[in-house]
C-alpha cells in the first residue's frame, strides 16, 4: 500500500492551514453570526435541526455572558502582555457546541490583552480535511485550538476540546458508565458555571510557554 512521506503530509497540513486562514473569521465577526443564527432559528454547518438550533440559541445566551463577566488575575495579564511572540489561534467550532461557547469567550479575553495573539475562527464542518489533522483522541471534537507561528504558519501547539479538569470529568464517567447521560452533560454545565472559564485559562497561559 502507497504511504506519504512525512514531508508530504507535514506539506498538506500547512497548505489547509493556509487555505482556512484565508477565509478565517475575527471572533467578533463570528459573535455577530452566532447572534444572526439564533434569532433565525439556525445553527452553523449544512444539517439545521431544531435541537442545533436551540443550542445555539443557549449558546448565544452563554457567551454574551461570559464575554462580560470573565476576569482574568494580575499574575496572568501581566503574563500574557508580556508576551512577545506573533502567533494565531487559529479554532475550529461550530454554534451548536456548548464546550465552545464555554471557552471561545475565554480565548478571546486574553487575545484582545496581547496585540501579538490573532484569534481566527472558522467552521469545523467546511473545514473537515484540517480537523482531521487534529483529531481529540480520534474524534473531531469542537473546540479544537491550532496555535501557530504567524509570520511562517508552523504549529506551535495544540488545545481542545475541553479544559483539563473538565476533560477528566467526562474521561472518568466514561469510564465508570461507558457513555455521557443528560445528566452528566448538566453536571458538566454546573461545573462550567462555577469554575468561569478559570481553568481555560489556566490552559491558555500553559499553552503560550510551549
């Protein structure tokens, strides 16, 4: 069986890289969408159900809350003005996706603090052959968070779906039950509340010292 080298494949990451920066979007520009869908009734991505609609009308709801009420300690904004390297965090999400809604807002908070971090969003769904290049343990879970070097485009990092804590919450009910319940989903909401995108952050700045 033919195989790529992986000079090829590292060479047709960068190409979809490039090719979703090019129709990238700013997060407030994708704010303004998220907003235009909910009162539509609508989601992101080619299947509208009434269930992606209804999360994205919840979701609307969370992020414009949590884009006014995040807070970010002194150690962490000096830290993050600090930093001096340009890079682009560049996310894939959908509207529909609670885990996003959650943690974009966060992403956000600190981009604005730092003129050298670009936040760019595009859409998983039109962009599925790059989401496959970052796969969350083999599954094309949202948010997904690319961090590249601006000025040559090389992968820096990588974050998603969930922040650490919240990612040992489901790995471990998975475990336990083999499958997350509506009820988990709602703990997993609580949790989300409580901890107000703290260990996003936390994440984030870790993410910036690789």
């Amino acid at each position: 069986m033919e195989t790529l080298s992986n000079n090829t494949i590292e060479k047709e990451t960068a190409t979809l890289i490039k090719e979703a920066l090019d129709i990238a979007i700013s997060y407030e520009e994708y704010r303004d969408l998220v907003a235009s869908l909910a009162e539509e009734e609508k989601s992101t991505g080619t299947v509208q159900t009434e269930a992606l609609s209804n999360y994205t009308v919840l979701n609307n709801r969370r992020m414009k809350r949590l884009d006014k009420t995040i807070k970010v300690n002194e150690v962490v904004l000096e830290k993050v003005k600090a930093y001096s390297k340009k890079i682009t965090w560049l996310v894939l999400t959908e509207s529909w996706c609670g885990d996003a809604a959650q943690t974009m807002p966060v992403m956000n908070k600190l981009a604005i603090l730092n003129p050298n971090i670009n936040l760019q969003v595009i859409q998983r769904d039109q962009n599925l052959e790059l989401m496959n290049r970052f796969l969350v343990n083999g599954t094309l879970s949202i948010p997904k968070l690319i961090m590249l070097d601006s000025t040559t485009l090389e992968v820096l990092g990588e974050w998603g779906s969930r922040p650490t804590i919240a990612t040992k919450m489901v790995e471990d009910y998975k475990k336990e039950h083999g499958t997350l319940t509506p009820e988990f989903k709602q703990d997993l909401q609580v949790w989300y509340n409580k901890d107000k995108g703290q260990n996003t952050i936390e994440d984030l700045v870790m993410l910036l010292d690789v």
